[in-house]
C-alpha cells in the first residue's frame, strides 16, 4: 500500500499546467482593484463558486468579505465568516455552513492556511460533523483545518515531502514561491481528482 509520500509523488508528476496556471492568476489579480471582475469570475470557475446552488446574494456577499478581508484584525476568521454565509439561503432555500468555499476565500489571502474540500476530506479521512449545532460543526471544521496545518508543517521537515515541494516548483516556476501548505494543497487535491491509490 501506498505511503502518503508515495501518493503525493504520483501526484506531482499528474498534475499538469492548468491546474496550477488560474491559481498564479488569481494571486496576481487579488491585490490590483481593476481586475476584481476579472478575479470573480475566475475565482468562480477555479474553485466552483457556479454550482451548489448558491444565490447572486450570496455570491455578492461572499466577494465582499474576500475582498474587505484583513487577516491582521482576527486569529480565527472562519467562524464569523461561516456564520455571515450562513445567514443567505441556497436556491433551494436551505441554508449551509459553505466550509469548502471559506477555506478557500481565507487561503487566497494567506497561503499557510490549508484548504477543506472533498478531496482533502477522503486523502485524510477527515470531514466537519454533519449533524449538531452550527457552534458545534464549526467547531469540528476548525480542528480539522488546525491537524492539516500541523500535518502540512511536519511534512515541510520530512526529506520525503520536501523532494515532492522541491520537484513541483521546479515543474511549474509560477508557484515557486507559494508557501509549503498551498502546494501541499495541490497535491493532495490531485490524488484526489486523478484518482491517484
């Protein structure tokens, strides 16, 4: 059976240019006002803001906050974040706690924060509580984000995981200098999406 090192090996070498290539757009385009169409539109399509339902209220609502987010004025920026989305119903008229989409939303802004997404959620068995007070989800959704932090920092100090960083830069230079945890993020969502064993 496969080591999560020997995955994430598979992974680097699966992963291919546009993979990576919107993410070094979005980067670029995150800080420069005149392209935030351009950055919403992107976002949308990169990370699937256009399915599950969600409402142009809600969309709305979720740029806001990216785009007014400062990371300096709060340690812990999900819950409030979780808590404001929350308050907008989908299209079917539900309301969810969108812990995939504020993952990404708070990582385009600081890269040492991982992302939650199904295929981080089956390459470590992991997932927020499905049932129980929203206090209580969110809870479990931010010890989970706290063990994939830890775990992306002691792979950032194992031989092994840092040949794996070392070869992805050197395949695709525009994510070169992105943080360990953000090319972690990759791939582990590679293992996932090319159904790497």
């Amino acid at each position: 059976m496969d080591t999560h090192a020997d995955r994430l090996k598979k992974a680097c070498k699966a992963i291919e240019g546009k993979n990576v290539a919107p993410y070094c757009q979005l980067r670029a385009w995150l800080t420069d006002p005149s392209k935030r169409a351009d950055f919403t539109r992107r976002f949308k399509s990169y990370y699937g803001l256009n399915a599950g339902g969600l409402t142009d209220d809600w969309k709305e609502k979720y740029f806001d906050i990216l785009f007014s987010l400062d990371l300096s004025c709060t340690a812990e920026p999900y819950t409030p974040i979780l808590k404001e989305l929350y308050e907008y119903a989908r299209k079917k008229g539900d309301r969810v706690l969108s812990f995939s989409f504020v993952s990404k939303l708070v990582a385009i802004h600081d890269e040492s924060r991982p992302l939650y997404d199904k295929h981080v959620s089956a390459f470590f068995g992991v997932a927020p509580p499905a049932t129980g007070s929203n206090d209580f989800r969110i809870a479990g959704f931010l010890r989970n984000l706290n063990m994939l932090q830890s775990t992306y920092i002691e792979w950032s100090g194992i031989q092994e995981f840092v040949d794996v960083i070392a070869e992805l830069r050197r395949r695709f230079p525009c994510i070169a200098c992105c943080h360990n945890g953000r090319l972690f993020d990759f791939l582990v969502w590679a293992v996932g999406h090319y159904k790497i064993g």
